[in-house]
C-alpha cells in the first residue's frame, strides 16, 4: 500500500498550537498570579489540555484524563511533561483566575484578527462592512441558580436554573468577539453600548434590548451611526412621514423623522430625534420597523446593515453546536468561565485556519473533521486542501498493479 501523502512527523493538534506563544502565554499567566506556588501544573499546559477536551468535545474531567492517558506517547510533541489527574485539572480551574484566559484571548485576537479574518482583505464587502460592530448576548443555561442567577421558572416543575450571559461585540468584517463580558442571566443588555469605546463613524447595529435614548444622543455626539429594531408602544412625535409604493401599489418603504421624548429619574428631559424605516419582510409576511440616527443613507442601505446583525447570532449557533457548553469542567464560577473563554480561543484559532486553506470548508465540517484527527500524524493543510489525495493514489496504484488473483488448478 502506498505511503500516506499527508504524514507529518507531529499530530495535527501540534500544528494548531503553533499558532500560540508559549512564552507570552507564561508571561502573561505570571502578570496575573497564575503561576505562583506552580511547580509543574504551569498556565501553558493547563491551557494545551481544555483546548484539547474542547476540540474533542469531552463532557467530564474523566473523558479528559482516560483520553490523554490513551495518547500518553503523543503528548511530548504537545509539549505536555506530565500527565495531569482529574485532581490536579480540577483544582487548576478552581484556583487559576479566568482572567488570564481572557488575556490570552485578547492577545490572540489582536494578533490575528486583521490580518487573517478581516473579510474586507479581500475586496468584496460594501465599504460600511468594515465600520460596522454588532452587539448582542446569548445565555448559556446551567443546572445550578447558586453561581449565576437565571430568568423565570420552568413551567412545569417551577425550579429555577442558573444562567450565564456572554455579551459579545464583534466587527462584522471578521465574525469573532472583538469584545466579551460575563453576567448573570438577569442582567439587562443595555449596559454593552458604550459610546465611550466607539469613534467618530462608527455603525453599532443591536437588537431592542439595547434601546437607550440618553446614550443615543452621546452616540450622535461622537459621530457614530446606529441602527436598531423598534420597541412596541413607544411614544413619540410625527415630524414627517413619507411612503413609498411598488408599481403594483404595494408598500415599498415608509421614511418616518421623529421626535422622542422621555423623563429620566432625576427629573431631566430627554429628546432624541431619529428615522423609523419600516419595510415588508416577505419571508416572514410582516411589517419591520427600524430605529436609526441616520437621515440621509439611503433605506436599502440601512435595511442592510440591520439584516448583517445576523452574523453575530450565527456565531453563537456556530460555538454552541461544535463545542461542548452544556456541560462544564467546574462547579465554580471561575472553571466556567475558564471554559467559555477556552471555547472562544478554540473558536478562534480554527477560523484562523479555516482562513488559510484554499479550499472551501463550512466550519462545522471543519471542526469535524479536526476533531476527529486532531492526533493523527498528518499535515493539516495538506489534508484539508486535499483530502482525497490519499484515496486517489491508492485507486491509481491499484489500476496499474492489479493484485494477482490466485487460482484453483494449474
């Protein structure tokens, strides 16, 4: 049989985490109090194994330990010189802050993420695209209310869970979080806008949650365009109203400016002026009506960047169904949130791959496929560029040296 055309002296995982630094990893660890009183347990190995039981979709601490006692003669080229109990992994989680993992996020992220996963390299988004953040959460439910508080009651059985809200930004150019904060479930969303980290024409695209006249204003301040879905029932003032029609009668658009006005708790008056854009959304037969600071941009454009926002729920679809966030490593606050940040550097570091191949993968299949030979000896962009290269030199072998076919008499 022939030689595998992929082979590579390492394991796929080795090549994965060359795109890490382990010594601004130990750096960063030691700024953070991460490696006092460590003596073999250090922030680099710690980080090596959950990425590894994140990639494999590993549920408890004993699928991480029976797994890499399997592979033991692998982990060397890991750079991996023990072999960690679910004791010493569990205490690591407990004790190691979740501020170094988020750290070492950040740094990841300002490493690669113009260089390798800004979309607007490669010259084929509206020019908007690249000025354009995204804001939005998701919750992850946990078995426990104690850690982080949840919303309501299930309905029949009237416990209560505990949940964890990642509020996410991201550039919707790129499709990674720019920016991350953890709270309870209960908490409201409206504290994520903050014009103070926003510069002069920026676009914020945000779901009503985030509706905030008092930080719209600050927003029109700076400069900085946003657009968001309307709020039923709100109260506000004609100024002009304009409707335009398809050459079959039907709404086309309809163009609102409009003035709203609300009391703050101390008394102050707030009046905001704005542009209601309404449209028929087709595929879901009903009427949307869109809040934005903008006057002048066409509607189109406007109804555009609203219908980007999407991006951002499907990178929660894409973490929550290729990495393992239903169960957690950890009964603490801090293993949790360890986990989500190690969830989001193997997110990451895969989209940073999946960037570098010519050939075209959703990253479902991807991950997939690199969970499933994350230790096997083979050149990850060769594999993934051409994956049925081995298959095809085989069936040509084959061809051109049938096997002899033995008989029964002479």
């Amino acid at each position: 049989m022939p030689k595998s055309n992929h082979f590579i002296g390492q394991p796929l995982y080795n090549q994965i985490i060359k795109l890490l630094d382990k010594s601004k990893i130990l750096r960063i660890s030691r700024q953070h109090g991460g490696e006092r009183y460590i003596k073999r347990f250090d922030s680099w190995t710690h980080l090596v194994v959950m990425l590894y039981a994140v990639i494999k979709r590993f549920d408890s601490l004993r699928e991480i330990s029976a797994s890499l006692q399997a592979e033991a003669r692998k982990l060397c080229h890991l750079g991996i010189l023990i072999m960690p109990s679910r004791s010493t992994l569990s205490d690591a989680n407990r004790r190691r802050s979740e501020s170094i993992f988020e750290a070492i996020y950040r740094d990841l992220y300002d490493t690669y993420h113009y260089r390798l996963l800004s979309d607007s390299r490669r010259g084929k988004t509206p020019k908007w695209m690249k000025r354009l953040q995204i804001i939005d959460s998701t919750t992850i439910t946990l078995f426990s209310n104690i850690i982080f508080k949840g919303v309501g009651r299930h309905p029949k059985t009237g416990k209560k869970k505990g949940g964890i809200k990642v509020h996410t930004v991201i550039q919707a150019n790129e499709g990674v979080p720019s920016d991350i904060k953890f709270t309870s479930a209960a908490t409201n969303d409206s504290f994520m806008l903050k014009p103070s980290s926003l510069n002069k024409g920026d676009i914020v695209a945000m779901d009503r949650a985030y509706l905030d006249y008092g930080k719209f204003e600050e927003l029109i301040q700076i400069g900085v365009i946003y657009v968001t879905k309307m709020k039923k029932r709100l109260k506000y003032s004609i100024q002009e109203d304009m409707m335009y029609q398809t050459p079959d009668g039907l709404m086309e658009v309809r163009l609102q400016r409009v003035i709203f006005t609300k009391e703050q708790p101390n008394k102050e008056i707030i009046t905001h002026q704005a542009r209601i854009i309404t449209y028929p959304d087709v595929a879901k037969r009903k009427l949307i009506s869109l809040l934005t600071n903008d006057m002048d941009t066409d509607p189109s454009e406007i109804i555009a960047i609203y219908r980007q926002r999407w991006a951002i729920e499907m990178l929660f679809k894409q973490i929550k169904q290729n990495f393992p966030l239903k169960y957690f490593y950890g009964e603490s606050a801090n293993a949790i949130k360890i986990q989500i940040w190690v969830t989001l550097i193997a997110n990451l570091l895969l989209m940073v791959m999946q960037r570098s191949l010519k050939r075209s993968w959703s990253f479902s299949g991807l991950a997939t496929m690199v969970r499933i030979t994350l230790m096997y000896y083979v050149d990850f962009y060769s594999l993934f560029n051409h994956p049925e290269k081995d298959w095809e030199t085989r069936l040509k072998a084959t061809a051109e040296s049938p096997p002899m076919q033995l008989a029964f008499f002479d």
